[in-house]
C-alpha cells in the first residue's frame, strides 16, 4: 500500500467565501481544487482538533478516550506516571453571558494584555496555592498541576471554543464536583479583581475566566510512526511525548512520505478580532503544502487525506487524477452542497 499524509486545516469550511470572491476561489488555489475535484468525500464526526488528532493518529473514535480532548498538558509533565493525570494547560478568557448561555471570547496578547494577564495569574497562584501548581509555559499559556483532584478531560483545544458557547463543558464540569467547586472559586476571584475593575473603567472587557484543556493520562499506543509537519509548539511538544520527531511546515516537499501535516493558521485567523490576510495565506497553504503533497500523489507514490472538521473528509488516492471526467470545483461548492 502507498504511503498516506493526512492534511489537517481545521477551519478551511469556515471561511467568509463571500469576502474571498468566486475569482479567487476559482483561479488562485489549485491544488486545493485539484483535491477537491479528484478526491472521494467521506463522512465525518471529528470536528474538534483533538477529534481530528485523534482520527488521524488512528486513535479510536466515538468513544472515549475520543469523546476526551487530547492529553496535551503531559507532555510537561516531569514524572508521567504520578502527575499526568493531574495536569491541564489553560489561558486566560472572557467568559461574555449571552441570554441563555456563556460564550468564549479570546483575550488579545499584545504587551497590555499579557502584563494584566500575568498579575492575575501570579495573584491566583498565590491564593490558590494548597490546591494547585501553576507555571507558564509559552506567552499567554500557562501550565496547572492539580494537587487534589483528577484533571477533567471532557474540555478540547481552545481554538474548537473561541466563539462558542462554553454551556455543555461546564455542565460536564459538575460530574467532578472537587474540580467545579475550584473552578468556581477561580472565576470569581478574577471577577472580584480590581485589574479588571480598572479594565472596564478602560471600556476593556474583564479577563473573567481560565480556558482549560489537555487534560488526561497516558494515550493509546501508536500503531505506526507518523511523520509530524507542524509548526504550533504545543502540538508539537505533544508529539515528542509519542517519541514522534516533529518538523516544520517549512520542511515539507515533495519527497514526503507517510505523516501528518496540521497547519492551525487558518483557524487562528477566524478566530483573531480582525480577519486579514486570507488570500495571502491560503496562496501559501495551496503552494507550500497542498501542491507538493499532490505532485507526489501523481506520481503514484502517496494517498492523501484532508481532515478540516467539516461534515466531510476527502480521500484522494494515487491514481485518482485519472478520473479526468469529474467537473471541476472549489471551496464554494462543497460549502453550498453540504448546506
């Protein structure tokens, strides 16, 4: 059997289409067309990035551990074996109430933001220091080891939460009641602080909750050694925990073989305040990714698999570019016919 890359773009679904233009759609992105004409569309439940980690590590799916977020925060973890269980990575969020539930807004990390950001991490470490550890791990990220309680696993990536309602995972908070306890604690303290006081007096919205995810111990076995293109660094941190040797999106080309390719930038994009840029990077994700991973499927030598959290995933074959019969399309007729 060929080699398999499996490309992850969670969020290429999700783009304003209407702002792109049926153009540029059509005309600037042919190796993404190419693969949308040939490619076979497969039904799909992973939605999430953890899901889709999951799915294409070849984890179980529908079930738990894949109904759980990936356990990303163990790979910070000194001892595995006592502390993996205890560990999850946070931000800081505002929690914005809506008429019958919370959505998830991002705080900034610009300068401002960080410095508010770190006091009020320093001060809730102070406070609650008898019932956690907590450290920073990269710029606005921060680590917590848990001292009495289990790590709840049931939160995803906060990138799958941004602009959502955050209602189902708080409800699922409840069934651990030492976890929901402290987690309330935690809110309002943040709510109770005068930097965030002093942020509404700026008209700045508070910084009134924690995001937390990558909760959970040891995963299921690898069946094969994937090859990992990436370039987050906490995914990346994660997949040295596997014993997987993650590379750069940069490194990719067409000598690839049998890995796994996620490039988060689109999904970051949607999710920052202003959305710029699109056509530029999509360009880039088409040229640098997308065109060198399908010459080497021409050539007979790779299967491909484009995972994006779309009701569908797209399976292109080596020899699917025979099918010269197939009409041609893009983004916008796959969106139009999953509507």
């Amino acid at each position: 059997m060929p080699d398999r890359i499996q490309i992850l773009l969670p969020g290429l679904f999700d783009l304003p289409l209407d702002e792109l233009g049926s153009t540029f759609l059509r005309d600037r992105l042919p190796g993404l067309n190419r693969l949308l004409r040939y490619a076979s569309p497969r039904s799909n439940r992973a939605f999430s990035i953890d899901a889709m980690l999951q799915a294409a590590l070849g984890w179980p799916t529908g079930e738990p551990p894949a109904s759980a977020g990936l356990p990303l925060a163990r790979a910070w973890a000194e001892n595995p074996a006592r502390d993996g269980d205890h560990l999850l990575l946070f931000e800081a969020i505002h929690l914005r109430p809506d008429l019958h539930s919370a959505v998830v807004i991002p705080v900034e990390k610009n300068d401002s933001e960080l410095k508010d950001i770190g006091r009020l991490i320093n001060d809730l470490s102070d406070l609650f220091k008898v019932d956690c550890d907590i450290s920073a791990v990269t710029s606005g990220v921060f680590l917590m080891r848990l001292n009495a309680c289990a790590a709840p696993t049931h939160y995803p990536h906060i990138l799958s939460v941004l602009g959502k309602t955050a209602n189902p995972y708080m409800e699922q908070s409840r069934a651990n009641l030492a976890w929901y306890r402290l987690l309330n604690e935690m809110q309002m303290f943040l709510h109770q602080h005068a930097i965030n006081e002093h942020r509404l007096q700026q008209g700045k919205r508070p910084v009134n909750s924690l995001w937390f995810w990558g909760g959970g111990g040891q995963p299921p076995a690898l069946q094969k050694h994937h090859g990992w293109f990436c370039d987050d660094a906490l995914l990346n941190r994660f997949a040295e925990s596997l014993a997987l040797r993650p590379r750069s999106l940069g490194e990719l080309n067409e000598n690839i073989q049998d890995g796994i390719v996620i490039d988060l930038r689109l999904l970051l994009a949607l999710k920052s305040p202003q959305i710029e840029g699109l056509e530029t990077l999509l360009g880039e994700i088409d040229r640098r990714i997308l065109l060198p991973v399908l010459d080497t499927a021409a050539r007979g030598r790779l299967a491909v698999t484009l995972r994006a959290g779309f009701d569908l995933d797209f399976e292109l074959g080596p020899s699917a570019h025979l099918r010269f019969w197939r009409r041609e399309k893009n983004l916008a007729d796959w969106s139009a016919s999953a509507q």
